[in-house]
C-alpha cells in the first residue's frame, strides 16, 4: 500500500471520490432592488441576504493528519491543528464539500531589521480535503495528499532562493532547504472526470492533478526555467506573470460548464516596479483550455478602490482577489477581499482573446497595463461587472473568506483561512515552541441570497 492510500486510524477518514455538482453549469444570479416601505422590517428582511448556518471544522492535530498520509512525515506539529481554509467546491452530495489547504502554517519574524518566512511544520503537505457540514460540525471525510510523480509528497515549501523567499524554521533561526516540487496551493476546481485543477502562489502556476492526488502537469510562466521537480513542468503561461507580487500570485480558480478554467491573478503585477504594483487597481482574468494545454484568453479586470470594499482600509494593495464561481456558460463571480470583508461581483467573459499576446503583455510597455489609469482610453476593453452581494453588510460571516461555492439554487456557501491558528510575529510560539492559537476558526457558513439562482 503507498503512503498517500493510507489514513489516520484516529480520524476514522474514508475516501469517496465522486463527481463534482452540477450546481453551477448554466445558473445565473440576478440582484435587483425592491422598494421597502418604510417600517416594514420584514419586507426588508427578506431581500437581504442573510446566514443560515455556521459550521466549525473539527480540531485535528497537524501531526496526527499528516502521519496518517505519510507516516512519518510530521514528528512536532508544535500544537498546530488543522487548517482548509483556501478555497471550497461543491461534492457530489448534499453538505459535502471539496476544500484545500494552503501550504502549511507560516508565518513571518524580523530578523535584524529583515522579515523572514517561517515554516512551523516544514512536513507539512498540502491536500485537497472532503468534509461534510452536520449542523455546527464540519467533519472531515477522507484526504488527497498532493504527490510527485514517484507518490512522494511535494510540501509546501518555496522552489527557488533566486525567485522565493527563502525557508525558515518557526522561529526563524534555521535555514530550510527549498524544494523545486513544493507548491503554495490556493484555488482548486473539480473537472468532469475526477480530476482536480489547483492553483498556485509560488511561480504562479496551475497543476493538474489526478483523482488520487499526483500532480500531471504544472503550467507555469514561460521563461521560469524550474528545475529538479519530479512532475511534466510545463511553460505555458503569459511571460509577464513572472513580475507576480511575492505570495501575490494565482488564488482564485475555477471551472466552466464547457470545461475551460478561470483564473484570477491576486493583485496587479508589480510591472513596472513595486510601487507602481502596490498602487494599481488593474488586475488580469485568463482562461486556460485544458484541451489545448494553453491559454486562450487574458482580460482586463479593474477592482474598486479598497475603501469602498472595507472603509477601515486605505493601502490599495491589501484589495486581493482569492475566489472564483461560475454562475453561467461565460460568467463568473469574481470576489474582492479584505482580510476583514469581500464583495461579490459578476462578470461576463468575451470570446476574444483580450489583451493575451498584446503589447500589455510585456514588461517594456510604458505606462504598463499597471499604471494605466484610463484603461478604455488606452483601448482596453475591461470587463463590465456588477455588484451581487456584499459580506461585510451580512451578519454572522467572517472575515478572510478564501472559498466561496454555490450551493442550490440561491445559497453561497463560504470559507474562512484562519491561518491555522498562527500570527505573525516572534510571539507566535510560546518559549517551548508551542503555539499560541489565535482563536480562530475555520468555518463553513452558508448565506442565503434574496433571490434564487435560476438557469
């Protein structure tokens, strides 16, 4: 039996791969303002969204997790439990979902005036997890340990000390070895035949999986030259994507009724620089054929000003986008965060190929794409988008949501990363190396729309 068919007694986990729901192929959502009258709260109430429920996930040792995938593979989880907070999609039955984890708790120390990237549990792979909502519970049923081509586990460690930032134990004292295999999974999208797509924040990159979790092929930016993986790495992607803000690159991912995937750069490209990047509001939308192996679309998206999503925010930068849901042949929603709220909007995506190949694809173009203010203007098209629905006005939904499905006809259903727990900071761990828990938890909270989904 290999490592990653086996599973923690203690957990009682058992697999059922299934096909994905069918709840998204051909829906549309529609948000339309009803006249209140005025003292008539429960007219009101009924066309807001509102939370019907709140589950939280069971607390699972990080050890006791891991060690049942790969025996052996964790021997201190520094009192670290469980985390899947990355993204969320829909099984195949009632309650059930897909979710992700990230690539294992870290965090950051200063270290003589220079901040660190630490990795309490450098053991630690990434999985696709399938957990079932039962009432306040969210149960986990069965694990998918992402794998190498020879089944070992790729962790989540950074690839290359020239491109990522370099590893550090939890306490940032002792280097790390980078792995060209490591993977910093965010959006994830079940296909039609079982298998899985993920995205990831290292190259940025998009890995196809297999059902049983071994990597197939990962996309990557043309020109990246990563060597040493023990997987098809594949340069596919747009060049310009190798100017990725750092842990800024691909985490939201989804898939279309017809099969093509969807996905979404976190924050704009620092093109032609940081500063220009940080302040930008210009983001980039691709579609990717899996069929033809490439990408046949890039598309200008432009955020709100991040006030406007989180009036307690005024840095631009910290505006991301990290989620995705198809809600129609062409259509996705595209979610606008805060780590304290997100917005909810639509957008249709064209048939062209948009600004793919263009002269906004290289890094020479001045103004760049990023410091373009008057986008049309310049003769880009950008995607019309409207307003669905607002999370910071619902009672009851956390703050860093990451996942976001839909669920039935007029229910989203939503995921919080809670960051396993940890801070950032040297006071993360306790003077024996333990963590001091934030608190938080991840949850799964269903929100039901004033109007229902309709095809």
């Amino acid at each position: 039996m290999s490592p990653r068919s086996r599973l923690a007694r203690p957990l009682r986990i058992t697999l059922t791969l299934g096909l994905p729901l069918a709840l998204a192929g051909g829906l549309a959502f529609t948000a339309t303002a009803t006249s209140v009258l005025p003292g008539d709260e429960t007219e009101k109430r009924a066309q807001e969204p509102v939370v019907t429920g709140s589950a939280v996930l069971d607390e699972i040792p990080l050890a006791e997790f891991s060690n049942g995938l790969f025996p052996g593979s964790v021997d201190n989880d520094r009192g670290v439990n469980l985390g899947i907070g990355s993204d969320l999609y829909p099984a195949d039955r009632p309650g059930e979902f897909w979710a992700l984890t990230d690539r294992g708790p870290n965090g950051q120390i200063a270290v003589n005036g220079k901040k660190r990237r630490t990795f309490a549990v450098p053991g630690f792979n990434p999985a696709i997890v399938r957990v079932k909502v039962e009432g306040e519970r969210v149960r986990v049923l069965g694990s998918v340990p992402i794998t190498t081509r020879s089944g070992k586990p790729v962790t989540g460690l950074p690839n290359q000390l020239s491109r990522d930032e370099a590893p550090f134990d939890y306490n940032a004292q002792n280097a790390l070895e980078v792995n060209p295999n490591g993977l910093d999974t965010e959006g994830m999208a079940r296909a039609a035949d079982g298998t899985f797509w993920l995205v990831d924040e290292y190259s940025p990159s998009l890995i196809h999986v297999s059902a049983r979790g071994e990597v197939l092929t990962r996309y990557v930016p043309e020109g990246l030259t990563l060597q040493g993986a023990d997987y098809p790495v594949v340069e596919a992607l747009p060049s310009i994507l190798l100017n990725r803000k750092q842990n800024r690159g691909f985490e939201a991912l989804t898939v279309l009724p017809g099969g093509d995937l969807v996905i979404a750069v976190q924050s704009p490209l620092l093109v032609p620089d940081k500063a220009a990047g940080e302040a930008s509001r210009n983001l980039r939308l691709l579609r990717f054929s899996p069929e033809e192996g490439e990408v046949t679309g890039e598309y200008a998206y432009r955020v709100d000003p991040v006030n406007e999503v989180d009036p307690a925010e005024t840095d631009q930068s910290e505006l991301k986008v990290s989620a995705l849901v198809p809600v129609g042949a062409h259509s996705v929603l595209v979610q606008e965060r805060t780590d304290r709220t997100a917005r909810l909007h639509r957008v249709t995506l064209p048939k062209d190929e948009g600004i793919l190949d263009s002269r906004w694809d290289e890094v020479k173009t001045s103004p760049s794409y990023e410091q373009t203010e008057d986008l049309a203007g310049a003769g880009v098209d950008v995607l019309d988008k409207r307003l669905v629905v607002d999370l910071g006005k619902i009672p009851g939904v956390p703050g860093k949501v990451e996942g976001v499905a839909l669920v039935g006809r007029d229910t989203l259903a939503v995921i919080n990363d809670n960051d396993f727990g940890m801070s950032d900071g040297p006071d993360a761990f306790d003077q024996n190396g333990r963590l001091r828990d934030s608190g938080l938890n991840t949850k799964i909270t269903h929100i039901k729309l004033p109007q229902a989904l309709r095809r």
